[in-house]
C-alpha cells in the first residue's frame, strides 16, 4: 500500500507538471500533436492504468475493464427489472394487507 501510494503521488505530479507545460505550449501557439511531451503524458497515463491495476489486484478486487463508460446514459435492464419486481411484490403484500384488514373492520360494524 506505502508503495502503491508513494508511486501515485509521483505519476499524479509528473502528470500535472506536464499538464502545466502543455497549457504554457498551448498559449505560446505551439502545435503538439507530434511534440514529445504528448508522447510523455501517454506514457505517465499507461504508468497510472498499471498502478491501478496493481492496487486493485492487492486488494482482491475485479481490475478495471480498460474501456471508458459510453458518454450517454444507459439502462442496465437486469437492475430495472429487479426494482419492478420488488416494487410489485411490495405493492402485492400491502394489498394483500388491506384486504385482511377491510373485512376485519367491516365484521366490527
């Protein structure tokens, strides 16, 4: 854990040096599509996914999958149909509730 930690304090650094140094070339008019330091940041990031990985194996943990979630909302259907049936099966027993207690009360009348 001291290392896991020790190592992502110095990619989070480095990663922001070069941030601040690719913002400075941004003002200065400078084209970096093929300038190193885009190659550095790929490098620091690939470091970083590693460091993750690592962590989340130590831990016990499912790695990450690698792939960036979709931009757009999605349904994950399974969990809609779990709430649907726990809602159901809820809205059945306070029915089923009603009824017992509607007779009750129309016997004491």
């Amino acid at each position: 854990a001291v290392v896991s930690t020790q190592s992502t304090g110095e990619l989070v650094t480095a990663y922001t040096v070069n941030s601040l140094y690719w913002s400075f070339l941004t003002t200065q008019g400078v084209t970096l599509d093929q300038h190193p330091l885009k190659k550095e940041m790929d490098r620091i990031q690939k470091y970083m996914r590693k460091v993750k990985l690592l962590e989340s194996e130590l831990k016990g943990v499912r790695p990450p999958t690698g792939h960036n979630p979709p931009t757009h909302q999605t349904i994950d259907k399974y969990a809609a149909a779990r709430f649907i049936k726990r809602g159901l099966k809820k809205e059945e027993s306070l029915t089923e509730k009603r009824r017992k207690v509607e007779p009750a009360s129309e016997e004491q009348r």
